[in-house]
C-alpha cells in the first residue's frame, strides 16, 4: 500500500491539540489560534481534494471544441464528395480545404491549450492562497511564543510597567513551548496535504516555503526548551544535557 499523509489523521491530531491546550491553558489564546486552525484544516482537506479534480465545466468546454473541430471537417468532406469539378479546380478546393482544416485545427488547439491553462492558473491562484495563510498562522504561534524567555527563571530581574507578564512556572513554560512546536509542525503537513494532489512546480515551492517557515521557527523554540531542560538537570544537580 502506497503510504499518503492523511487529511483526518493531520484533522485529528489537531482536534487532540486543542483539547491539551484547554486542559493546561483554558484562558490561554494560543487554544483559540489551535480551534481556527482546526477549523481552517477541515478547509484545507476539501481544497486539497478538489485541487486534485478536475474542474467539469471546463473539460465540458473543451470536449465540445473538439467535437465542433471534428464535425466541422466532417461537413467540410461530405460537401467536398457531392462536388464534382475539373481537376484544376478540384486542386484548388483541395487546397482551399485543407487551409480551412489546419486553421480549425489549429483554433481547436488554442482553445483546449487556453482551457487546459485556465484550469491550472485558477487551482494554483487558490492553492497559494490557501498556502499564505497557513503562513500567517506560522507567524501568528512564533509571536504567542516570542516573550516566554526561559533567561527569566533562571535570572528573573526586576520587572517594569514595560515588561510583557510572566505567570508560567518553569513547567509550564515548557509545555506551553512544546504546544507552539506542535502546532508549527501540523501547519507544515497542512501544506504538505496539497502536495498529495498537485505537482504544480510553483505550488511545490510554496509548500516547500511553509514547511521551511515552520521548521525553522519550530528550531528556535527548540532552542528554549532545551535551555529549560539543562535548568532542571542543574536544578537536580546533574550534568547539563548540553555538556554531555
């Protein structure tokens, strides 16, 4: 069997998300960025599906030209058969209408090509749209985690009417850390979900754009929770994980 990132599974884990949210953070509006994109991500797994489907209306449309092309040189033969002219003559409408079948074969071609690219334009115009704001969420979790410094447990200073509030033990702070990891990481397979169904090399890179927005910022806040880490090994007095 064929292994594909499945819409549910990314939905599901999504929802489980939330709900661990609720239970650690219920006040917290980092649960209510994880309900929209929960709800953002139902969006994306119908999008995505009918990224992969053709669009009807528009093969109906290039179906009739090719019928039309098709009947038209038909009719063109039938009228050329009841005809009986000189030879010099019969040349010239010879000539005459095989002019007339390259230019309607060549009109036919424009048409489909002008459908074809149509249907292709249309899917990639919604798909990147979709794509940046799967971006804007990214931005949006990296600014939720932006202040929780763990540089304040380990040396808290003095406070001033500037300084953003700072109510998480160190405990906390790390699972808070943990869920913006999370929550960047199911917006890189959100993308990821519309390279299941499209091969559009602009769309491929703009997933690969989303994943790499992600992966990095999921890196920076790796970078605090790993300092955390090495604050509750010295805390024990262990061997910082970083000095192994």
């Amino acid at each position: 069997m064929k292994a594909r990132l499945r819409a549910a599974a990314v939905i599901e884990t999504i929802d489980q998300l939330e709900a661990r949210i609720g239970v650690r953070f219920p006040d917290s509006s980092l649960k209510a960025v994880c309900g929209e994109l929960a709800a953002h991500a139902r969006t994306v797994s119908e999008r995505a599906r009918r990224i992969g489907s053709p669009y009807l209306f528009l093969r109906f449309l290039m179906a009739a030209s090719i019928l039309a092309t098709m009947s038209a040189g038909g009719w063109m033969v039938w009228r050329a058969r009841g005809e009986r002219l000189e030879i010099g003559r019969e040349l010239a409408g010879l000539t005459v209408g095989l002019d007339a079948a390259v230019h309607l074969i060549l009109v036919a071609g424009a048409v489909v090509w002008t459908l074809l690219s149509l249907e292709r334009r249309l899917k990639r115009s919604r798909t990147l749209g979709d794509l940046y704001r799967l971006r804007s969420f990214a931005h949006i979790v990296d600014m939720h985690q932006l202040t929780k410094d763990p540089t304040a447990i380990l040396s808290p200073g003095p406070v001033t009417p500037a300084s953003p509030r700072r109510e998480m033990n160190q405990f906390q702070l790390t699972r808070y850390l943990d869920y913006c990891s999370e929550l960047l990481s199911l917006i890189g397979k959100l993308a990821a979900l519309y390279g299941e169904y499209t091969r559009d090399p602009q769309v491929v890179d703009a997933i690969h754009s989303v994943e790499d927005l992600c992966g990095n910022l999921s890196r920076k806040i790796w970078q605090k929770i790993t300092i955390l880490s090495a604050l509750d090994e010295t805390a024990a007095g262990g061997t910082p994980a970083n000095a192994r």
